[in-house]
C-alpha cells in the first residue's frame, strides 16, 4: 500500500550542527573507507551526529548497545575520517570524547581498476525492517516504478536522486518524529517485457 505525502512547504533554511565547523563533503578515496559504511549501526551513528556532537556514553544510550561495541564502530568511523573529535572534557579521572561529522555528505571515489571494493549492506533490507510499523498504521509513503532505459538515462536520474537526498540531508532536525527515506535504482534481469509492435502474439 502507498500513500501520498501531505503538501509540500518551502523548505526551511540548513542549519548547521551546534558547537563545531562541519565540512560540506568528505570523498572517500579507500576501500576501508567505504567498508566503515557497510554497518547500518554506523549508518546510525553518523546520522544521529548530524544533529549535534555526543560522546560514547551519549550514542550508547540512544541506540541501547554496549559502549564498547559504540566505541569500536566510532573508531572505525574515525578511522575512515568520517567524524572528528571536536570536544574532550574531564569525567572524574576520564577525558570524555565528543565526536561529530567531519561532513555533511560523502562520497565514493575509489578507482575500480584493480580494486575489490567490499559490498555495502542493502539499504532496502534495512527500510523494509524500519518502515514495518509505518506500513501496518498506514503511515508509510512509498512508489515503486518500472521504466526500461538506457544505463546513461538512469545515472542521470541518479544524480538528480542524490541531490534532493543531500537537501533531506540538511533540513534542519527540528520535529519531534524521526523520517526514513529510501531511495535506489537497480536493474532487474527477466523483467516482463511487451513484444515489439506488429509482432504476431498468436
């Protein structure tokens, strides 16, 4: 089932994170940088660091995992220099780290020539499990197309995907709900496909 979204408005001005300078795009020129993506928890940390910098303790809490396991996906984060140490302050005898982005988007720019870039998780599969509720209390706004076309025809329209997806990005966290929007192309062998014009059917 789908549903349409209510009327648009304008949207709102960006608005950056609070508390450290936040870069416009970080490029991913590794493959280990592209393997820090291949974890939805790490999806989510990055995510909940748009709003504002948080330490550990502070992302532990928000997600409901151990934070040793929060502390071992920041630092592959850290790693791939897709957040930033941008504050400390002493706890007791503990220096306590507040991370946040180091960019607002990223993007991959790793040469696949004689490259084995590793796989990232399938985006889908993580919608499907988020957007269950949504679906049940008919509160789920969702298109599923099917076009034939040329490979340039849809990296074209990819591009055009990304760039409303990076404006989603920078609307201001200002709501008391949290949206997911999931967006893809992808091609599907054996789809059904009409005979050519004038073929004979019978």
């Amino acid at each position: 089932m789908t549903r349409h979204a209510p009327a648009s408005r304008p949207p709102a001005p960006a608005t950056p994170p609070p508390g450290h300078e936040i870069a416009d795009r970080v490029v991913l020129t590794r493959p280990e940088q592209v393997r820090a993506l291949g974890h939805p928890l790490r999806t989510t940390i990055l995510s909940l660091l748009t709003e504002r910098a948080a330490s550990v303790a502070e992302l532990a809490a928000a997600t409901h995992r151990p934070k040793s396991t929060i502390a071992h996906h920041v630092g592959v984060l850290h790693d791939a220099g897709l957040v930033q140490v941008v504050r400390t302050r002493r706890v007791r005898a503990v220096e306590e780290r507040f991370y946040g982005r180091a960019a607002r988007t990223v993007t991959i720019a790793v040469d696949p020539e004689g490259t084995e870039l590793p796989l990232d998780f399938n985006d889908f599969e993580v919608a499907a499990r988020e957007s269950s509720a949504a679906f049940e209390e008919r509160r789920l706004w969702a298109f599923l197309r099917h076009a034939r076309l040329s490979e340039e025809q849809a990296s074209d329209f990819w591009r055009r995907i990304r760039d409303l997806v990076e404006e989603y990005d920078r609307l201001p966290r200002s709501g008391d709900m949290t949206y997911g929007l999931a967006v893809g192309i992808y091609p599907i062998a054996g789809y059904p496909r009409l005979p050519e014009a004038g073929d004979r059917t019978d």
